[in-house]
C-alpha cells in the first residue's frame, strides 16, 4: 500500500469522519473488553475528565500508561463532539495523532487505514486528504459584520485543501457574556475575480443551506490577499432573511485568531465600515401587494414624490436657492443646479406618511455641503409647496439649522 501521511512533517492529523468513527469504535471497544465493562459509561467517566472516578477505569488512564505522560481526559470526548456537529475533516494534533491509534496496536494512521478501512470509496478520500495535507496550508481569518441585535459580531474561518474548503464557526456572547459558538462548513469555488463560499449548516436532521459570501480578490492569487472585502446573505438566528458587508482579516495562526475572535474588542476601523451595514427581510409572507409592509399604505403619497423641486434655505439674512430632480421610479436625487453634484441621497416617508424627509451631501458650489429636509408631505402635494426645517453643514463646517421652503418647480 503506498502511504501517504502527513504525520511525520505537521503538528496535525486530518482524518476524514469516516475514519475517525472507525477509529473511536475501536478505541471504545477496546477499552471495554479490556477492562470487562458491560454497563453503558457516562461519557465524563469514559473519557476521564470532569468530576471522574480516577479509581474506576477510564480511557484516561489507558493513554496515560500508555504515553507514560499527562493525557487531556476531554480531547478525545471534544472530538466526537465535532463528528457529532456533521464536521466532514477532524483534526488530531501533537502526540494523540499516534497514541489513538498505538493504543489499538496500529503504528499510525497508514498502518490503520491498511488493515481497518475497508471501503474502496472511502479509503481513497482518506488517503487523498492525507496526501493533500502534507502539502497544504491552512489559512486562519476572523469575520467581521454587524449582526443580530445591532451588534458588531465576529467569527472565525478556516481555509483547508489548498482554499478547496473552509470551517466557520460563529462567536456570539450568552447572557453570561461568554462566548458561545455556532459552527458550519463548506466549499470555496473561485470565478474571475471573486471567491465564492458556500457554507453548509448541520443539524440532527442533516444537512441544511446555510450563509453564502462573496469577497473581491481581484487577479492575484489567494493567499496574497490579507484582507478581503465582501458581502453575506443567510438567515439570521431569528429566522430572518439577511445580507450585509463583511471584511475578512488573515491572522498568522489558530491561536491569533481564536484570541481575536474570542474578544469583544472591536477595531474602530472595522466598526466605521460596518456598523448599520445590514439588510434584513423580516419572515412574513403576504397574500397580496397592499399588505407587503407597514409602509404600503403609504405607497400612492410615495408615487408622488418624483417631480422637479426648488429648494431655498434662509441662511441668517440671506437665502440660498437649490434646483434638483426626484428621479420617477428610482427616486434618486440628483441636481439641476449649475456646478453642484449631489451624492449620498436617500429620502423616506416618516410619521405615518405624514413627513416627507430628504437627506444628501453636495458637491460644488453652494454655502450647504450636507442637508437633512424635513417637509410635511401634504401641503407639497396639495398645494405644491410648503415650509419646512432642515438641519446640515455648511461650506465652513459649521453645523446650521432653519427653515427652507420646497416647491414643486413648474418649468
């Protein structure tokens, strides 16, 4: 049998869950015969850790002679713990990459394969994911995103087999402010210039849908991008429908990214980029158009904002006139005043329909580089004009207030 191994060369052992289900069977039968064990063990005393009988048998105390050395009672356990979660690839690092399989009377993972795996199928995966391992890199990133509950939220990604596959695993706080983690795994697919992950979600139901992302990474090679840039869409823990801005950063290790992820400290460089940055569709599904949200009573006032408008802001004792266009179904503001371009526009209906509010920055020549408009909605459309406030920034940078009068321009 040729053997490939990556045991000799790395700290770590990939094994695929196949593989390690045979092996912890193994192990567990074992250990049960060996020591003439009928009853079915709690899983602390089997294992050894926790509030165990170190004068009752455990498989603990069999490693540890057999190592002649300290052995963690819950590594082991840990690991059936990722098997159980639907993890397709299961790490086993430093000396347990041998002891697990000495311990059944097999030198390493080759010699196990060889003898225990009998599954065409399967050992070829395995000794696929050994050779690639020896060759491979792992790279370790945390995500960064603005989450449920209007939270900065981060998680950790790990890339295997050559950016082939990766392993999310989300980091949220509990009432007790203590992480709590939610993991999912997945495919990396690249396509000119993007890299497309699809991640999956297990439960003890199976294999369901869960978060795609997108980044940009342009025409260089993966691994020469430290930080990438990109969007999400998934469902969020409520049952919502979302998608947002996300930024992922590379860190030089698993321990670098853990101690990241697991801290609540949030980069001021991160928060400005992200922060509010989130679309969510609530989980309501209506039977017809009227019924679509809160705001669709509101629609037929929405329909007639498009128009041509005359804005003019009293600015102490002077009055400073601006020319602009609703666009029709777009409802993008743009300007039809000569040397001034608007950017940032945004308009909404507020208070029932009843407010008709405007928001964007200018560029050029005008006293006003950023304004905020706050009109009553029904003396404009009935009467075609009206008074309101605003609130903005002017050419000084000084914050301004007053009154300004919109009217729907007729030529």
């Amino acid at each position: 049998m040729e053997k490939y191994s990556n045991t000799e060369g790395s700290e770590t052992l990939t094994v695929t869950k196949y593989v390690f289900q045979k092996l912890l069977e193994k192990v567990i039968t074992k250990f049960k015969v060996d020591n003439s064990i009928d009853a079915t063990y709690k899983d602390f005393q089997l294992y050894g850790f926790g509030n165990f009988d170190p004068n009752l048998p455990s498989i603990k105390s069999e490693l540890e002679l057999l190592l002649k050395g300290y052995v963690n009672g819950k590594y082991l356990y840990n690991k059936t713990r990722e098997v159980s979660t639907g993890k397709p690839i299961i790490k086993i690092s430093r000396e347990y990459k041998f002891l697990f399989f000495n311990y059944i009377g097999y030198k390493d993972v080759s010699d196990f394969i060889e003898k225990e795996i009998h599954d065409k199928e399967e050992r070829e995966k395995q000794l696929k994911l050994l050779k690639s391992s020896a060759s491979n890199e792992d790279f370790y990133y945390v995500c960064y995103y603005y989450g449920e509950d209007k939270k900065m939220t981060k998680g950790q990604i790990i890339i295997y087999n050559n950016w082939k596959t990766f392993e999310l695993i989300f980091v949220y706080q509990n009432k007790k402010g203590l992480p709590i983690y939610y993991n999912l795994f997945g495919n990396i697919k690249q396509e000119n210039s993007f890299v497309h992950f699809d991640a999956k979600f297990f439960t003890k139901r199976g294999k369901i849908e869960g978060a795609n992302f997108i980044f940009y990474v342009g025409k260089s090679y993966l691994n020469e991008r430290p930080i990438l840039v990109g969007a999400y869409s998934s469902f969020d823990k409520y049952d919502h429908s979302v998608a947002g801005n996300m930024i992922m950063v590379r860190k030089d290790n698993r321990q670098a990214m853990e101690a990241e992820s697991n801290s609540f400290y949030f980069d001021p460089i991160l928060s400005q980029e992200l922060v509010k940055e989130r679309y969510i569709a609530l989980s309501h599904v209506p039977k017809q158009l009227s019924r679509l949200s809160t705001k669709s009573p509101y629609a037929s006032i929405f329909g007639k904002i498009p128009n041509n408008y005359i804005a003019e802001f009293t600015i102490g004792e002077e009055v400073h006139k601006l020319q602009f266009l609703v666009e029709e179904y777009h409802y993008n503001i743009r300007s039809n005043t000569e040397n001034v371009v608007m950017e940032k526009d945004r308009l909404s209906l507020e208070n029932k329909g009843q407010i008709l509010e405007m928001h964007f920055t200018l560029v050029g020549i005008f006293m006003i580089q950023k304004v905020s408009m706050y009109i009553k909605a029904y003396h404009l459309f009935q009467e075609g004009e009206t008074t309101g406030n605003y609130t903005g920034v002017d050419i000084n940078n000084a914050i301004i207030s007053g009154k300004v009068q919109l009217r729907i321009s007729t030529t």
